[in-house]
C-alpha cells in the first residue's frame, strides 16, 4: 500500500496555515460558508459547490448579469468547477 503525500499547509498565496494567526495576520481569500450548510444533511462536494456559487454570484451581482425580473444569473463552467473541487462533471451535475 502507497502512502499518499502529504496534504499541504499553505494555501494558494504560499502562506502557511499552520502558524498561530496574529492580529496582523493576513487571512487567505475564502469562500463564503452560510451555517445553514451546517445542519443540511447533503454531501460536503454539495455544501462547496453551494459556496463556490455564492461566491461567484458576487461577480454576477457586480457586473449586473441579471435577467428581466433582476434575478442574477451565473456563469461557471462545470469543467472549471469540476477542476477546483477536484471532481468530475458527472458529481458536480448530481
């Protein structure tokens, strides 16, 4: 049996996350978690898929991208989101 690398600690800044953080620690970009997400019972590819949208839908709401009756609309490829969470289309369609 392979043992698998080690998950890294730092994120995509290069910053490590494993230090205490500081008062003037500067915290890496994050996606936002509503806590309803906490209690749903769907799988945590669902819960960060959620987030990942929310999180796009800044930029829809940013750049007006909305229909008719103003309800914002996304645009994120499923091969760019399959990418990120390190899936296949065929989870993050289901």
């Amino acid at each position: 049996m392979r043992d698998k690398p080690p998950k890294s600690t730092q994120t995509q800044g290069g910053d490590t996350i494993a230090d205490y953080i500081m008062a003037d620690t500067p915290l890496p970009i994050y996606l936002p978690y509503p806590r309803f997400l906490l209690k749903m019972e769907i799988s945590q590819t669902a819960k960060l898929l959620y987030s990942l949208l929310l999180d796009r839908s800044t930029l829809s709401q940013k750049n007006k991208w909305q229909d008719d009756e103003g309800r914002i609309y996304i645009i994120y490829p499923i091969a760019e989101i399959a990418e990120i969470l390190d899936k296949g289309s065929t989870t993050i369609k289901g």
